[in-house]
C-alpha cells in the first residue's frame, strides 16, 4: 500500500470504523435473523434488545458498506453472502469475526504497551471463556481450510505413517494429511477443553477411527512418541524463543530418528518488514502474548538446530502463514 499522499494516510487512519460496524453486527447476531426475512429497524431492535435508533444508524452503515440490502425501510443479508455471515453455515466466517472482536481491547492497548506504561500480557489461554474459545478454534479451522490441502501438498507426507499434530486444534490440517495418505495414522495433541472439539469434527469427517486424541499442555507435557512426521502448525509465532527452543526439543524426542517436523508459520525475511501480512501479525502477538512474535527463517533454523534436527530447509516461502520449514530429527 503506498501512503504518498495525505487522502492516503488519512484513509488508512479511518479504516477501523468499517472493522467495528462488522465486528458489532456479528456480536449482536445481526445477519441471521435477516437471512430468513427482511426486518425493519423497529422490528429488528425489539426482537434483539437494541436502541431502535442506534441500530438503524448501524443497519444503514451495513447496506452502505454492502453487507446488507436494504428496501422499502426493511434490511436484509443478501443471499449470496448469507453463508458466510450467518452462524451455522460450514461456510460461515462469522467464528473468525469474532475472534477479531475478542482482540479489539487489546488492541487498543497498543500505545501504552509499546510505551511500557502497560503489559502486553494477555491471559493464558486457558482462561478463555467458552465462548471465546469455542470462536477461537472456529476462526483456526475456517483459516486453514483453503490452506490445508495446498499445505498438505507442498509437504509431501510421503511414507510417512505416523503424524503428530501438536497444538492440532479441531484436525483441520490432520484430516487433510490423512486424505492424502491413506495409509497414514495420526496423533492430535491439544488442552482437554479442545479435544471434544477435535472428536466431533474429525468424527464428522469420518477418520476418528485413524487417530489419537491426546489432551495435555506442550509447556508441561511431554509429547507422546514413536512419530515420523510432526507438523506445528500456527503455533510459534504464540512463544518466545526459549519457550519454541525448548518445544523444539519436545518434538525433537517424539519423533523417531530420521524423523520429519514441519513448521507452517510466517516465516520473515531477514529485515522483518516481509511478508507484510507477517509484519502486521507480530504486532497481533505483541498486544497478546507475553513473548511472541513473527520470526525469520534463520532465527528458525537456530533453534532447530540446537535441538536435535539437521538438515533445515526453508520449504515454501508464504504470504498468508504458509511460510514451511522442514527438518530432521538426527539419527
């Protein structure tokens, strides 16, 4: 994006008021009802709890930014966007929508977190609430869906047999790896409150039958062993260095030697300002992690050497978290 001119800057400045009419939309479960049939203002704001004239404000907002349409003082979600906006829809972005709205306060804590009056850590994740992590883990599977097949691809599972899955979330990625290779089993390693998540989906995509369902916490549990591929998967830019050095090491004693681990992330280039989505998202993790980050290829490759893995390859460059490196467990 170039910001050669003050209309430029001053665009890019007022781009979050479009970002918060969405996010509150989504909060107030606003496209759902408007998806099965139209309603006024008045109609809508009685049946949701809404000040009639603050959500016809709003409403208005929505049908200018195209979100929804609007005739004869009636609104409704347009019907080819209906599946992405309304909950319940396996083509919903609506978990996503509101896994953005959950970062919004900390966002705006940015300022005072990079002027040190405030503390960029957030609660551990544990401490979400259902609801917060019920969107969490629906924002990771709809991210990963267009992306696992293509992933999954470019890794090239191979004969490999036993995959482990650490911080596997719902099996968005495991089922993938197990479409393309039959003969694969897998182990899905996440905190307690995610594995029923991950049973109901990979049940749904009938290979519950071809994995484990592992509960634990990578900071305090081993991993179990006997592995030949191990994928992280989204899941280092949430750590500082010495807390990916030393899950590295966990891995690193999963896997059986020769063993294969694969990391999808965004990896940066040495100056840190590309890819530029990478850039932005380690401002993400600043306002909400403790330590985490985006980090270079070369940072990566460090950490895997100093925990038992020779041969690191930068895999696929990305400009979406599709950033792969390999390695492999020494013998």
């Amino acid at each position: 994006m170039s910001c050669d001119t003050p209309e430029a800057v001053l665009q890019l400045a007022r781009q979050f008021m479009e970002s918060r009419i969405l996010l509150t939309a989504a909060e107030l479960g606003l496209f759902s009802p408007l998806a099965k049939k139209p309603h006024t203002a008045e109609q809508l704001s009685g049946r949701l709890g809404c000040d009639t004239r603050a959500l016809a404000i709003l409403l208005d907002a929505l049908a200018a930014m195209g979100l929804l349409e609007k005739r004869d003082g009636a609104y409704r979600t347009p019907p080819a966007a209906a599946p992405f906006l309304c909950g319940g829809s396996p083509r919903s972005v609506i978990p996503m929508i509101l896994h953005a709205a959950h970062l919004w306060e900390r966002w705006s804590d940015l300022t005072p977190i990079v002027r040190a009056t405030s503390s960029s850590a957030a609660p551990a994740s544990g401490a979400r609430s259902t609801e917060e992590l019920s969107a969490f883990i629906g924002a990771m599977h709809i991210a990963g869906l267009p992306l696992a097949e293509k992933i999954v691809a470019a890794i090239r599972p191979g004969q490999a047999r036993n995959l482990l899955d650490v911080g596997g979330a719902s099996g968005t990625y495991t089922i993938a790896f197990l479409r393309a290779a039959p003969g694969m089993k897998a182990t899905l390693f996440d905190r307690p409150e995610v594995i029923p998540m991950a049973r109901e989906r990979l049940a749904e995509a009938g290979v519950l039958d071809r994995v484990r369902l592992e509960a634990g916490d990578f900071h305090r549990d081993e991993l179990p062993g006997g592995h030949d591929l191990a994928l992280l998967s989204a899941i280092i830019h949430q750590y500082s260095p010495q807390e990916n050095r030393e899950l590295f090491g966990k891995v690193s004693r999963a896997l059986v030697p020769g063993g294969r681990i694969v990391i999808r992330d965004h990896i940066m280039d040495p100056d840190r300002t590309q890819p530029r989505d990478g850039a932005i998202f380690a401002v993400n993790m600043l306002v909400n992690t403790r330590g985490g980050s985006t980090y270079t290829f070369e940072e990566v490759r460090a950490w895997l050497e100093g925990t038992g893995f020779a041969n690191v390859r930068f895999l696929q460059k990305g400009e979406r978290m599709d950033g792969l490196v390999e390695a492999f467990k020494r013998g």
